[in-house]
C-alpha cells in the first residue's frame, strides 16, 4: 500500500520513482490522505520562516512549538498522525481478513493452493488471523509493507507519537537529538509495527532507521 498527501506534486514523483523501482508492485495504486498534510502555518502559511521565527520571538515562543494565529498546534497535528496510523493499522487487519475469507472460500469448494497443496482454515483471533504469532504455530502472520510519503515536520511530529505515546524502541545507536530533526529530502525511515492480538491502539514499535539519506550518496556524486 502507498499513501501520500494530495497536494503537493513533488509528492507523487516521489512515490512513483519508489514504486518505478520496485520488482514486485510496479503496478500499485497510489491512495491520497488529506491527514498527510502539512502542518497548517495559518497566517504564516507560505511565508518565510524567518517571519515565523520573527512571530515566535515577539511572544517569547520557540519557534517549533509557536502557533500563529489560524494555525494548528503541535498536539492537533499529532492527533492527526495518530488517527492516520490507526486507519493503517485497522486497515491492513481487514485487508489480510478478506484475504483470508478468500482462501476459505476456494477451500470450502474443495479448491487447493496454486503449489497443489490443499487450502485449510486458520486459526484466529480476529477474522481467521492471529497477529505476530509464533511461526512454529499453525497460525498466519499480518506482514503488509506500506510506504508513506509527507512531509518532514508531519512526519517528526508522527515520530514523536511513536516514540512518547507508543514507547517506540530506537536503534542503540541513534541520538536523541536525531529525534527532533526534520528528514532531509526524500529520507526514508523505517519502522516494524507489532500489532499483537489486533490491538491497533497499543502496538508493539520498532524504530529500524530514522530519517536515513545515503540513497542520495550516488545522486550527490554524480552532481559534483
């Protein structure tokens, strides 16, 4: 699945140079979210940032946490990113369910798999699926890959949610003060979601990478 805020086109090339390049789902439809937006700026939106920086300073504020007026706070865009993630999740449960009624449908028929091996039920927990199962059990795991495209300051305030709500846990090696940058352009992170007994409120997350950007190594070298 590929998600990605519908405004901004540079968005899209994005996402379709990721998928150009994939061997498996070259075909994947795009689905756009309007929760991937931006952080609204309100009577800042598009001005430079040295005015947003000149507001916070007249009242006293940093300024990342500064709301100018009409804007939207960092809380509101956090609940915007947690009420996106949640979708995800939901959705990624009920895709792998239809999924599953499928294949007992062709077993009901008495139909087999394309290896010629015949379909069984599986046990469940929700829909026929039990999540993130030990794999020594007869029992299916949930693995979707999903890629999603946004901005980098939606995208820090999504971590942020990750890590102080979610207890996200974070490569040993990354600092803390990697937590609080904004992604380079086109950064690409990482993480593995555990959703246990298709509980999507209180998953299990694993940060694998944050805000990595050598896939630009070549690009910058050949630019020199």
């Amino acid at each position: 699945m590929v998600f990605l805020y519908d405004v901004v086109h540079c968005f899209f090339q994005t996402a379709s140079t990721i998928i150009g390049k994939n061997k498996f789902c070259k075909d994947i439809v795009i689905q756009y979210d309007a929760r991937l937006r931006e952080r609204k700026y309100g009577i800042a939106e598009g001005r430079p940032l040295s005015d947003l920086k000149a507001m916070a300073n007249a009242v006293g504020e940093q300024c990342p946490s500064f709301t100018p007026s009409g804007g939207e706070t960092l809380d509101e865009v956090r609940a915007r990113a947690k009420n996106f993630f949640e979708f995800l999740c939901q959705l990624s449960i009920e895709e792998e369910c239809q999924k599953e009624q499928t294949v007992l449908g062709m077993a009901g028929n008495g139909l087999e798999t394309l290896e010629g091996k015949p379909v069984f039920p599986l046990r469940n927990h929700c829909c026929g699926l039990e999540l993130n199962s030990d794999t020594d059990k007869d029992t299916k795991m949930l693995n979707p890959n999903i890629l999603v495209v946004s901005h980098g300051a939606y995208m820090r305030n999504w971590f942020g949610y990750f890590v102080l709500d979610l207890k996200c846990t974070l490569p040993s090696a990354l600092k803390k003060s990697q937590l609080s940058s904004v992604s380079p352009n086109t950064g690409v992170s990482h993480f593995i979601i555990n959703l246990g007994n298709g509980d999507v409120i209180k998953p299990e997350i694993s940060c694998i990478c944050l805000n990595r950007d050598d896939h630009l190594a070549d690009v910058n070298t050949e630019n020199v």
